[in-house]
C-alpha cells in the first residue's frame, strides 16, 4: 500500500517538475484553494485541467433519525462539492 501524499510532498514534486521554488508553489496552492471556493460561489461548476470538475449541488433539507434514539431530526439544506474526474485522468490511472 502506498503513501498518501502530503501537501508538502506536492509542493516539493510540483517545485522539481517546475523549477519554481517552494514558496511560489505553496502561496500557488493556497491560492487556488481559495480562487476554487470563491468560484464555486458564484458558479456552479469549476474546471481543474486535466483533473477533473468540482460541481456545486445543493442539497434540500430533509428529515432524517438520530440513530441512537430513533428520534426524527430535521437536517438542514445544505450545499455539497461533487467531484467528476477528467477523462483524461480516470485513462492515465487504468
């Protein structure tokens, strides 16, 4: 089984493949975390290259059960990030 890679392993790996240095990388990083939540915001749908799209739902409120008691709760709507790979990267990995 193998390793999880860390951020910091990223941000080594993408600095070797790029020749940028490891800052650049990380504040790159940290920003499109923060460009991808703010499009998500205002648009339902973010295009990563090659990665794949990130997909807003919106996720209507419902009534569920608190499973230790039984008890009906009610569950508040909610938007929820949905993931669809590229074809690019779903054929690169099979």
């Amino acid at each position: 089984n193998s390793m999880p890679i860390s951020k910091d392993q990223l941000i080594t790996d993408i600095a070797e493949a790029t020749d940028l240095d490891k800052a650049a990388v990380r504040t790159v990083l940290e920003q499109l975390s923060e460009i991808v939540a703010d499009a998500l915001e205002n648009s339902d749908e973010v295009t990563l290259p090659g990665i794949g799209k990130l997909k807003l739902n919106a996720r209507p409120a419902r009534t569920g059960r608190n499973p230790q008691t039984g008890k009906a709760i009610e569950i508040a709507a909610k938007n929820v990030v949905k993931f669809v790979p590229a074809k690019a990267l779903t054929d690169a990995i099979n």
